[in-house]
C-alpha cells in the first residue's frame, strides 16, 4: 500500500537518525512531539488516500487512544533500534498494519465515514481480510448494508482474501451477512468463489463451512462447477473425497484442463484417478486444450489404469496426435510398446 509505505520511510528515517545520535533517546516531551506529526500525516494523508472521511477534526492532538497507539508504536520502534533487532523493516511493517487497523476501527466507531466508492479503501478492505481483521470487516459491512452493489461486491472481495489465508472465523461472518442482507440471487456466485479458492489451497474447514450455510455443489456457476477440477490439478485427495461425497459433478468442464480427470491424468495424481473413475468420470472427455486423459504425457500405471476404464487408445489431441504418436514424438518407447501391447492402431504413426 503507498500510503504504507511513506509512514514506512517516515519512521525508518527516523530510526536512521536515532541510532546514530550518541545523545540519550528521545525525552517524553519529544516522543509527544513525533506522536503529534505522525499523527497530523496520518489525519491529512492516510486517511484521506483510504477512503475514510472523518469530521471529529479534534481527534488531531486531543484523542488520548489514538495518541497512546502511536506512543506505543514510537516506544516499540525505539527499543528495536536499541537492541538492533534484525530484520526490523519487517517488524516495522507488521506494526503498521496492526496501528493502521487499530486506528481505522476507533475511527469508524467515533462516527467516521467510509467511502466505500473508494478504490484505496478496497485495498485496506482486502487487506484486512488478509490479515484476518474480524472488527474492521464487520464496521465496513455494516456501512453497505443499505447498498446492495457494494456489499456484494466487498462480500467477493472478502470471500477471496480470506479463504486465501484461511480465516474461518471471517469466512462465517461473510456467510452470515450474505445470508441476511446480500441478494438471494447472488448467494451462489459468493459460495462458488469461495469454493474455488479453498478447493486450491486444500482449506476442507471453509469447505464445509459453505456447504453448511447452503453452498450448492450441482449449482451451474463457474466457480463452483471448477472446484473439483481445482482440487483434483493441485492432488488435494482429500478435497476430492470431500467434494465428491457431497454430490459435486464429476465431469463438469472448465480451463484448459477440461475435467477433472483429465487435470488429474495430466498432473499424474495417482491417488485421485481412481477416485475419479469409481465416480463416473468421462474417461473419454476430451474437452480443454489437453486431450482425453490418456492422451496427457502419463505414465504407465496411469496409461494401463485407464485403458482398463474403457479409455479409446487411438484418441487425438488438439493436434489430431494419438497416444502412440506423442509417446514416439518424445521417445518415451517403454510408453509405445505398452500402447502398441494394448492394441494402439501403428498405421496412424
């Protein structure tokens, strides 16, 4: 975040400066005088670049907790300076999300304004959910109850970031406001985005978290209809079980890959295949710009697994190349001799 950032060399400059002052620190009327110019930058710059409109312009020198977070920011800067703590630009940036989002929310409990239009405000949003910060998420949701557009659109954001991180706690929250103030219509589309992202990143939690707040499986949406894929290209066994037991489709179609057999096949997930199959995947699907499962450069277990399950030896790919031809073509002959075993057709090659 810009904004971030400048506080950032704001305050690194000073730490510059301090650890090369053989004088004694910073006396407490001094540490009062920086608390007041971080504050004033904060007021004039940050918040305004954040989207968050503020009228109680007397919080500049008097509001004692926000005085007493910077104080506490300032205080822990100086001992990290003193010890000479390594990595200390980190330490420092974790600092300023935690002082950022203290602020925030005792600002917007104070009677602050969001504006919600605000692209830079969208970024604190996705931040938070990031960082898993349940009170900011649930004062910015409260501001576009009234404003369908907007709270679904911050839902989707929220639903994205956190499920990338895995906060289940904020997870919940999202659902039970999409449950009670977000369109029927869209319940769907926020579950399916969900869906997809925790099918990815193997965050089983979430998934039953959307199944038990109505996340439909055999839903046509997009998302929805891509996260057995999801979980079957990145190996997530245990996802696939997951989401097979709970009626997902099986050969639904999506990316390049097509099914999420052929995803699967191509990422030579053992494991999963038989999964797949035992639940009627299409061993013949050719959709996506792979091939059939069998046409993806495999290997012999997996070759033999699905020409077992009924899979056509002499399938082309999107360059009307068979089996045979592409296991020649990348003179994996061991592979050729069990097609040709299996009775692949040696007139195509």
């Amino acid at each position: 975040m810009r904004v971030i950032k400048e506080l950032l060399k704001f305050c690194l400059n000073m730490v510059q400066s301090w650890m090369h002052n053989e004088q004694p620190l910073f006396l407490k009327e001094q540490y009062i005088w920086v608390t007041r110019k971080c504050l004033s930058f904060f007021f004039n710059v940050m918040l305004s670049n954040l989207g968050i409109i503020t009228s109680i312009q007397h919080l500049y020198w008097q509001h004692r907790k926000v005085t007493r977070i910077l104080l506490n920011f300032f205080l822990k800067i100086m001992s990290m300076s003193m010890l000479k703590i390594k990595n200390l630009k980190q330490h420092l940036k974790k600092q300023l999300r935690e002082i950022t989002k203290d602020i925030v929310e005792l600002l917007l409990e104070q009677g602050a304004i969001i504006d919600t239009q605000k692209s830079q405000f969208h970024r604190l949003f996705e931040q938070a959910a990031m960082y898993g910060h349940n009170k900011f998420i649930e004062i910015s949701l409260n501001h576009c109850i009234n404003d369908l557009n907007t709270l679904t659109q911050y839902l989707k954001m929220g639903f994205s970031y956190a499920t990338h991180s895995g906060h289940e706690d904020i997870i919940e929250m999202l659902l039970e406001y999409s449950m009670q103030h977000a369109p029927a219509n869209a319940h769907q589309e926020l579950f399916g985005l969900a869906l997809n992202i925790a099918a990815t990143k193997n965050c089983n939690n979430i998934i039953k978290l959307l199944l038990k707040y109505g996340a439909d499986l055999k839903s046509e949406e997009e998302n929805t209809q891509k996260a057995l894929l999801q979980a079957a290209m990145f190996g997530h066994k245990d996802t696939v079980e997951l989401l097979l037991l709970n009626n997902a489709n099986v050969n639904a179609q999506g990316d390049d890959f097509g099914t999420a057999l052929q995803a699967a096949a191509y990422g030579k997930h053992k494991a999963i295949i038989p999964l797949l199959l035992d639940h009627g995947a299409d061993v013949n699907a050719n959709e996506g710009y792979f091939g059939t499962a069998l046409v993806s450069y495999n290997q012999q277990d997996i070759v033999s697994l699905l020409i077992d399950h009924g899979a056509d030896i002499n399938a082309h790919d999107k360059y009307q190349r068979t089996p045979l031809q592409i296991a020649i073509s990348h003179h994996h002959h061991d592979m050729a001799q069990l097609l040709i075993k299996y009775g692949a057709d040696e007139s195509m090659m």
